[in-house]
C-alpha cells in the first residue's frame, strides 16, 4: 500500500506473502507537470520470517478444570 502523508512524503506498508523472501527492484515516479518527472529507485528487501517449530499443545482435562500446556520452539529462517 502506498500512502500520501500530506506532508511530502508517503509510506509503503504491507504484508508479504508466505514464500515471498527476496529482493525486489523498485522505481517510484513523481510527474506534477513539469518536465522532466522525478524517478526514485530502490532495492525492496523482504526477509524470510521465522517458522515455529514446536509440536501442538498438550490438553489435559479433569472433572473440574481444563489444563493447557504449550513448549514453542522457535527456528530461524532458512537462508536462501
């Protein structure tokens, strides 16, 4: 999502998809009528993110009470 600040400036926010790690060569252009336009170039680096790696949690159950029992384990992202 690019987003106008009204201030000068803008921001590019999102959410990459699964899978998606890598570099990305990005060209922003800016044209208000004057000749020439103005272009900006930059590399976008997207990082693989982290995958858990610990087994489902553990449920034990009395008469009374329901007992939830977690260990996560976390992997660093494989690089590519």
């Amino acid at each position: 999502m690019f987003t106008d600040n009204g201030d000068g400036t803008a921001t590019i926010a999102g959410t990459p998809a699964s899978g998606t790690a890598g570099s990305y060569p990005v060209t922003i252009t800016a044209a208000n009528g004057v000749v020439p336009d103005a272009n900006q170039s930059f590399t976008l680096s997207v990082n693989q993110a982290p995958a858990l790696t610990s087994a489902a949690s553990h449920v034990v159950h009395d008469e009374h009470r329901r007992f939830v029992h977690s260990d996560l384990q976390c992997a660093p992202p494989t690089p590519r």
